[in-house]
C-alpha cells in the first residue's frame, strides 16, 4: 500500500508538469499522431461492440417493464440519457483503461528497465514532452470522439431491438430521445471522456515511469495501472456527475 500511494503521489505530480508542458506548447506531433492512431482507430472496433451491446441489453430490461405499465413511448429517452449521461463515456473509458492505459504503462516501463528513459536525459530529451505529454493529448482528443460513436451505437443497437423484438415504432422510438435530451446532456460526454483520458494516460505513463524490477516488475505496473485507472474512473464519475447534475431533474417529465 506504501509503495502504491508513492506512485499515486508522483501520478499527481506527473499530472502537473503534463499540464505546464501542455500550456508552454511543447509538443512532438509525430507522437502524437501515433498515439492518436493508437488510442483512437485501433480501439473504434471493440468500444461500438460493447456499445451496441450494451444498448441492446439495455433497452431490452426497460422496454418489457416500461410497456407493461404504459410507458413504452419514453424507452429512447430513457436509453439515450443512460448513454449520454453514464453508460458510453464510462464504459469506453473502461475499454481504454484495459487496452490503451496497459500498453502505456508496459511500453514506458520497459523503457524504465532497460535504462531507454536514462538514454533520453543523456541525448537531453525530456520523458515528459516525448512520452507523456503524446499521450496525454491522444486520450484527451480521441476519447470524446469514442465516446460519440459509442452513444450513435448504443441507440442504434437500441432501436433494432424495440423495433424488432417489442414492435415499437422507429419515429416512436427517436423522438422520444430527442425530446427527452438536450444541450448541456450532449456536452456532459465529452467533458466525461476528456477527465477519463487523461486520468488514464497519466496513471499509465506514471505507473510505467516508476517501474522498478525487470520483466516482473513491468508486468505489476501493468496490473496495476490498470485497476488504478478503473478506480480513477469510477470515483471521478461519481464528482462529475454530482457537479453536472446537481438538483431535481427534469427530463422525463419533459420527453412524456
């Protein structure tokens, strides 16, 4: 536990510097690229499965309930603030957290091991701008995008199911979602999806940075980046969404 909060400690200070790099305008774009390729379209394919997924399992639960006391009509609504809200920010985070933060902390932890971090001090390259601040800036921008696509997909995995299964129809079924949501719902997402990737690039590059060991080591970092950055998520989702959402809510009386 002592050596787990030393590395939470210097991820807070990692954090910081990240930030006043960013703010000085210190980047490698060429990393940056590949860091965006990495996070972004290598990810796409797993993070629409679950959402879709997710959607379709989602809606299934509601809309048997929900028509069997009449309310059949807001199932769209209720999904697509289910997906703005908590579910597609959330979960795609989780799919990063496990795909994009494990590599991180596996890649710059060999690094560490096998002195590589030491040979980029000598040729007088900062870590923090070649490896940390690319990353950063990949999960902070690709993230949000992810995040988009994931709520596209999870109503349309939606839609297939209340209009296939329950026979609900298609116009019923949106409408519903574009009464119920608004504004401010479709910007909570991506503010979501920017605190989640960068909370999960800087534990990954943090975890990989302070890795001690050889191969054993790196492979703990691994681990623990990982459920480090799923706690992450999970408390600051609490936070964010008490901030965002604070009062008595409006939408479903507004989308009946």
């Amino acid at each position: 536990m002592s050596l787990w909060f030393k590395r939470f400690i210097a991820a807070i200070f990692l954090g910081g510097q990240t930030i006043v790099h960013i703010l000085k305008g210190k980047f490698n774009y060429p990393n940056i690229i590949e860091q965006m390729a990495l996070v972004g379209p290598e990810s796409l394919l797993i993070a629409l499965l679950i959402s879709t997924t997710v959607g379709m399992v989602f809606t299934i639960q509601v809309a048997r309930e929900f028509i069997n006391i009449g309310a059949g009509q807001v199932v769209g609504g209720v999904l697509s603030l289910t997906l703005t809200r908590e579910l597609a920010p959330v979960l795609t985070a989780v799919v990063l957290a496990g795909k994009v933060g494990s590599s991180f902390a596996a890649e710059i932890g060999t690094m560490k091991v096998s002195e590589q971090i030491d040979a980029l001090y000598i040729l007088k390259t900062d870590p923090v701008d070649y490896l940390v601040v690319p990353r950063v800036i990949a999960c902070c921008v690709m993230l949000p995008l992810l995040t988009i696509l994931s709520i596209v997909a999870g109503m349309l995995g939606g839609l297939l199911i209340a209009t296939s299964i329950f026979g609900m129809p298609g116009r019923v079924f949106l409408d519903s979602a574009r009464n119920f949501l608004d504004g401010w719902d479709l910007c909570t997402a991506p503010i979501k999806a920017v605190c989640f990737g960068a909370l999960i690039a800087i534990i990954g590059c943090s975890w990989g940075l302070t890795t001690t060991g050889g191969a054993k080591g790196v492979g703990q970092s691994t681990t623990t980046a990982v459920v480090t950055s799923l706690l992450a998520i999970f408390i600051s989702n609490f936070f964010l969404s008490w901030v965002m959402f604070q009062g008595t809510g409006s939408a479903v009386s507004k989308g009946i």
